[in-house]
C-alpha cells in the first residue's frame, strides 16, 4: 500500500527481530539501528501512525515470536495500513 492510499486509521507497522546469534554481528543489526533505518524510511514515504514490533532476542526460523504474531492479528483484522 501507497502512503497515498493510507487510511488514518490503519498503523503502519514496523518490525524488528535480532536473534542471540545475530547479536554477535554487533552494532549494524542491533534493534536500535533497525528501528531508525524502518522509522526513516516510513517517513520519507509519507506513513504515519507508527507502530514497532520487536522481538528481540527470537530466531526467524519459525514465527513463534509474540510481537509478529500480535503484528499479524492486527494485519489480518485491517488494522495495518
């Protein structure tokens, strides 16, 4: 979806997963950096109404990872722009 195409009332989602194993990559992956590259892009486009997800601390081989599954519900209910 196009931020021209934004309902207000729908969020923009932004999320952010760093794992024990990519912790170890350092700085360039942490949630902190993650956070700023998604929350400068949502705004170069034009999205509004942020909203983060992070799971920190969770492997992306499954998506047993509480802040995606609450991301999702949201999705699958169009709250999500």
């Amino acid at each position: 979806m196009t931020a021209n195409t934004y309902k207000p009332e729908q969020i923009t989602a932004l999320y952010a997963r760093l794992s024990q194993e990519d912790a170890l990559d350092g700085d360039s992956n942490s949630i902190v950096n993650q956070k700023a590259i998604l929350n400068r892009y949502a705004k170069d486009q034009g999205f509004r109404n942020i909203q983060y997800f992070v799971d920190d601390g969770y492997s992306g081989a499954n998506f047993n990872r509480p802040d995606w599954q609450h991301m999702i519900e949201l999705v699958e209910n169009d709250k999500v722009g």
